[in-house]
C-alpha cells in the first residue's frame, strides 16, 4: 500500500528520476552491445549504468555519494556471501549430473578449459590438476576481476535503490521489486542472445528475483553495499566460468543447463524462499 505522505511522494520521485536516468543511459550501451562488434568491450561499461544513474540522482537530490553504504560490514556477511552462491550454483550442477541432464566433462574438454586459463605449458597436466587449479584461480582472481564490473550494478541496486525503496515498501517489497527492475534491466540483451526467449525470461527472472532476495537480506544485515558485490561476483563466475566446462550438454536438455537454466532457476527460487521468510521473520 502507498502511503500518501510528503516523505513516500519524495522517495518516489527520487526512484522515478534514477529508472528514468538508468534506462536512458543503458540504452546506449544495450544498443552498442547488439550492433557493435566486439560486443564484450561495451558489458563492463553498461554494468556502470546503475552505478552512474546513482549518482547523478544523489547530486540531482542534493545528497552526497558518500550517502551510499561504503562501509565494509561485518565479515561474516561478507564470508556468507562468498559461500552461498558458490553453494546454490554447485548444489544445481551435482542435480544435473545426477539426473543425466548433464555429464561430466571428457578430458579433452578439460585440457581446452586448461588452453582457455592459460595452464598449458607448465609440465605435464592431469585433468583433475586443471580442475583443482582452474577452481582456485576463478574462485580467487576470477572473482577480483568481476568484482571492478559488478560494483557498478551494486552501486545502483544495493548501495542505492534498496535503500530508497525501503522508505515506501517492506522487506518483501524491496526484494521484489528491485530484482524485477534488475531483471529487466536485462531484457534487450535477453532477446537479442536468446533461443528460447519466452522460457529464458520467465527462469530468468525466476533466479535474478530470487537472488535479490538473498541479496537485500545481506545489504541489510551488514548494511553494506560490499556483500552483494561478492555475491553477484562470486554467482557470475561459478555459474558462467567454472561449471559449465566441467559439463557436457546434451542437446535434448540443453534448456535445464547454464544461468538462464530451469534446474538454477529452481535451485534458486529455493534459497530465495529461505532467505525471504528469514528476512520477514527478522523484520528487515
């Protein structure tokens, strides 16, 4: 329910100019990403987006960025938000390989995975050396590097609009609403890479609003931005890096594998469940 007061209109207002901000400056980089080539060079810059959208709000409101929760929090927030990701990523890899909907990768894809990471040429490589070797480097410096890209969508979403949702909405609203702005804040994207757009959108949405669930449940806790920077790393390179060459695809269950999979969406949805009953029940 909205509440008509002069605070809730003004925590409107100042949503309203931050989608209007974010959506316009977006487009240009969603536009870059479909028709230029190389397409990569203009993600990291489109994740900035919110980021900037952030701040030019804060100077349009006559709010200082240092506003925003730069805090580093309490560090078991932060060890939680390594761990719970890698977690709920590993639990949907293991159900595919034992329902068949996925196998285990042959050696000759793990040693291409070793070309990939630049392991090859340093003596004689067994495939559960690159596998051991492959998890560590992405699990350390894969998450650094994603980290100085991510920190421009948390800046947006969980430094700034979680927080100026929480004036007018609860705990459940909060979560809502800015996974669904989050999600599609991804959309022309979604349409564009694609096989299967209907199925894609709705397991897509299904795991970016249930990951905001998590991830308000943490920015609040700590009150930092910090931990849903290393969740959103930490879930983006497990999910985009390290299992997917550790499994083969079959073309027949193709649609269950990967980030816009069903089993993620589901494994997911069940931890989003979690943490929105425990968020509720610790009045967030």
């Amino acid at each position: 329910m909205f509440v008509k007061t002069p605070e809730h209109k003004e925590a409107w207002n100042t949503i309203f100019i931050f989608l209007a901000i974010v959506t316009v400056i977006s487009a240009v980089f969603h536009y870059a990403i479909v028709n230029l080539y190389p397409s990569r060079i203009y993600v990291g810059a489109l994740m900035w987006c919110p980021a900037i959208a952030a701040i030019i709000t804060l100077k349009l409101r006559g709010r200082t960025i240092s506003s925003l929760n730069w805090n580093w929090g309490h560090w078991k927030y932060i060890r939680w938000s390594y761990f719970i990701p890698a977690l709920y990523v590993l639990i949907t890899y293991v159900l595919i390989w034992i329902f068949g909907l996925g196998g285990l990768s042959n050696e000759e894809n793990i040693m291409e995975w070793a070309t990939e990471l630049g392991l090859v040429g340093i003596g004689t490589l067994k495939p559960t050396f690159v596998i051991i070797i492959g998890v560590i480097l992405l699990g350390t410096v894969g998450v650094i590097r994603a980290m100085a890209t991510v920190l421009g969508e948390e800046i947006g979403w969980r430094g700034f609009l979680i927080y100026e949702s929480r004036k007018v909405l609860s705990f459940t609203g909060v979560s809502f609403f800015v996974g669904f702005i989050w999600a599609l804040w991804h959309w022309p994207i979604l349409v564009y890479y694609s096989e299967n757009v209907t199925l894609e959108f709705i397991t897509f949405f299904v795991f970016v609003i249930s990951m905001s669930f998590i991830m308000t449940y943490f920015a609040f806790k700590s009150k930092s931005l910090w931990p849903g920077v290393i969740f959103h790393s930490v879930s983006n390179v497990y999910v985009q890096k390290i299992f997917p060459p550790l499994t083969r695809t079959f073309e027949e269950t193709e649609h269950w594998l990967g980030e816009n999979g069903i089993m993620f969406a589901i494994v997911t949805l069940v931890f989003g469940i979690y943490f929105w009953r425990k968020g509720v029940k610790e009045r967030l």
